[in-house]
C-alpha cells in the first residue's frame, strides 16, 4: 500500500486564516487545517484518480472531532459514508475501510473544542496514478543545453536537511522530494504535480496556504555533460529567478560576480552567467542545487473581492525590488501566494571555445537629412529613412 493522499490536492469548508489551510494536511510539514467554526465542516482531498481504499487515518490537533465520518465520491459531488469513527486529542486515528472512489472526505459532526484541528490526513491503498517530468529536450544546433523536464525536484527548506554542498552532489537521494517544473514558480510545481487546488479557479486561493509558499525553497536537479564536451568552456546560465538564490553546482557555491553581494543571485529579471568548466563532470552525471528566498517583505494578503472592491497596488513588497511587485495585488488581481518566487526563467548550459562575444549593443549613427516629416508614422516604419520631398535618399554605410 501506499499514502494516496501525499501530495495531492485537498479543499475545505473553511479556514480560520489563510495559514492553516487544508492543502498543509497532505504535506510533509509540521502545519494543518484549522477550521473557522465548530459546526459540521470538512475537509476532502482529490487522490487523482480511481483508487482501492484500505485504510483512512486522521492526525488531530488539540481541537478535535468527537464524531466525524468517512466518506468517499468519485465526482466531489455525491458522498457516501462508508465509517463512523472519534477522534483523540493530539493522535492519530486510523480507520479500516473497503472501498472504490477518487475523493475522500473527512466529515466532522461533533466538536470538542470552538473548532477543528487537522495535522495531516493519510489514505492507504492502491491506484495507478503517476506523475513525471518530460525528459530533458535534445541540445539545440549550437549545442546549448536546455536543463528543463528531466529530474528537477523542490522542496521546502524547512524540511531539507542537508545544506547545498550536499543537495548538489549527483548521487544525492530526492526521492521524497517533488518534481520540479522549470521553467515556473514553487507554487507551479505544486499546481502541477496536482498537489494544490487551482487558484486560477472560483475561490480556491483560498484553499493554498499563506504561509506554506511564504517560504525558501530547494530546487535540485542532475544532468549529464557529454565527454565529447571536454576541453571547451562550460557555462551555467540562468535567465530569472526570484527572489533571491544560492546556487549549488558539484558540491561548490558559485559566487556572485557582482561586488558586496551574499547571493548567488540577487533580484528577479537578473540574468546570470557562470564558468563551471573546472567543475563540470565529462561524461557523467552533475549535480545542480538551487536554494530560493523568500521576500524579505512580503506584504499583507488581499483579497480584491467583489464586496472589497480593487485592492491598493503595491505596498510593502516594493522594498524587495526587484521583484514582482504586482504579486502582492493589484487593482483586481488578488494576493498571489509565494509572490511568485520560483527558478521562473530558462536555465541552460552553453559551450565555447576560449573566447566568446556576449551581450553585443550596437549603436546605431545616422545622418538625417531632416528633422521633420510629413510621412504618416506608417510609412516611417516602413521605410525606416525620413527623406527631404524632392531630394534621393542617401546611401547608409553604417
């Protein structure tokens, strides 16, 4: 048997915060659900597919249920209660049953205390759900190497030992760990691994913990340089991050080249460029750890309902710049939770001889013939030269 509920998304009747939302309760962190009231509430969680349930077990907190049942649907819809069981303050509850369905729901009818407490909900069985990354694409022409798909993993901080050095070395077991999507935010990989109700959805926001994405996360990912590689230049280039990132590379952390700088990278739409060659491993497997921060000032939760009406722009997390400061909410678009921190841009391996010219500016000097036009901007752009009436354009040798 296996736990179907682990990272799977789940929903509640309510919650007395943003915090302590259901979603914590299929987590492996030390957080649950709290409800808002103490009258019949639930909670329900979406095992992804058609499942063979054994076993139903119920981690309370100090609030707990002195009754509540089990129940089981296959549309979120129509439930049907197939056990009858109490709660214990501050225990696990496991409860045997036999049964067929895609969700599972936790119907609490008697409190012990003004509300309920759940720490984490575990449902034993069997179904044939998987989820997976693509694989890593082919080099492009030039030989660059995309690092998306593949074996990214993330996970929070909080609940990852080993520190860097560690998480970047090939070997290094992340088997309990979630696989990645990046390019995307923590709160995309989430979504879609299926682990969190869409927030894109009615009200669901309010589903996903506050303060489970208010946090640093670790991204880690193993990659293969080819052998025929050896004797150029390796570069490890990242396109954006944010907020804040250590970056990780067989075992080293690469500075940043930037002076007066703690980060490998520092500021969202920051591109970043490392040599790696003396690093790299030819012919084998590297290993790639990337620890994210969270803003230093996130700023409030704002809801940008119809009863609140559009919500003031900014705040707070405008002190983080650069970042993306909209995240916090603006005009219509509510809180968005983590604010977006995440490896959100391309990140990729780059080859080159001893030498390479990068970032060129070209400077553009022309000659005008005149300063002023009747042309429609149309035609300017079009013909990309304003020219006198009456007179031959002049050839541009620039």
């Amino acid at each position: 048997m296996k736990d179907l509920a682990r990272y799977r998304a789940a929903w509640h009747s309510s919650a007395a915060n943003y915090d302590e939302t259901v979603h914590l309760t299929t987590m492996p962190v030390p957080m649950g659900w709290r409800s808002a009231g103490a009258g019949e509430e639930w909670i329900y969680v979406d095992l992804g597919a058609a499942s063979q349930i054994d076993d139903v077990e119920v981690v309370w907190g100090e609030a707990f249920a002195r009754r509540y049942e089990i129940q089981l649907s296959d549309d979120a819809v129509q439930w049907c209660t197939v056990a009858e069981a109490e709660g214990t303050q501050t225990e696990a509850v496991r409860t045997r049953i036999t049964g067929q369905a895609r969700f599972v729901r936790v119907l609490c009818t008697e409190a012990a205390a003004a509300h309920y407490e759940i720490r984490e909900i575990h449902v034993w069985g069997q179904n044939d759900l998987q989820y997976a990354l693509a694989p890593m694409p082919e080099p492009e022409a030039d030989g660059t190497q995309r690092l998306t798909g593949g074996r990214w993993t993330i996970g929070r901080a909080e609940q990852i030992a080993p520190d860097g050095a560690a998480l970047s070395q090939p070997g290094f077991d992340d088997t309990d760990l979630l696989p990645a999507t990046v390019p995307g935010t923590a709160l995309v990989s989430y979504l879609n691994a299926g682990a969190i109700p869409d927030p894109d959805f009615d009200d669901d926001q309010f589903q996903i913990s506050e303060a489970f994405f208010t946090a640093d996360f670790w991204y880690r990912n193993t990659f293969p340089v080819p052998a025929d590689r050896e004797g150029q230049r390796v570069y490890l280039d990242f396109d954006a991050i944010n907020w804040k990132a250590d970056v990780f590379f067989n075992g080293v952390f690469l500075k940043n080249e930037l002076k007066n700088r703690e980060h490998s990278i520092e500021g969202a739409f920051i591109r970043s460029h490392f040599d790696v060659t003396d690093l790299v491993r030819f012919g084998a497997d590297n290993g790639l750890a990337v620890k994210i921060y969270k803003n230093d000032t996130p700023g409030p939760v704002t809801t940008q309902g119809l009863a609140e009406g559009p919500g003031p722009n900014g705040g707070p997390l405008g002190a983080d710049n650069p970042t993306i400061h909209a995240a916090v909410g603006w005009d219509w678009l509510p809180t968005i939770r983590g604010r977006d921190i995440g490896i959100y841009g391309d990140v990729y391996l780059r080859y080159s001889g001893s030498m390479e010219l990068v970032d060129p500016w070209m400077k553009t000097d022309l000659e005008l013939l005149s300063q002023t036009s009747s042309n429609p901007a149309k035609d300017l752009m079009e013909d990309a030269l304003v020219i006198e009436q009456g007179k031959e354009p002049k050839a541009f040798d620039g």
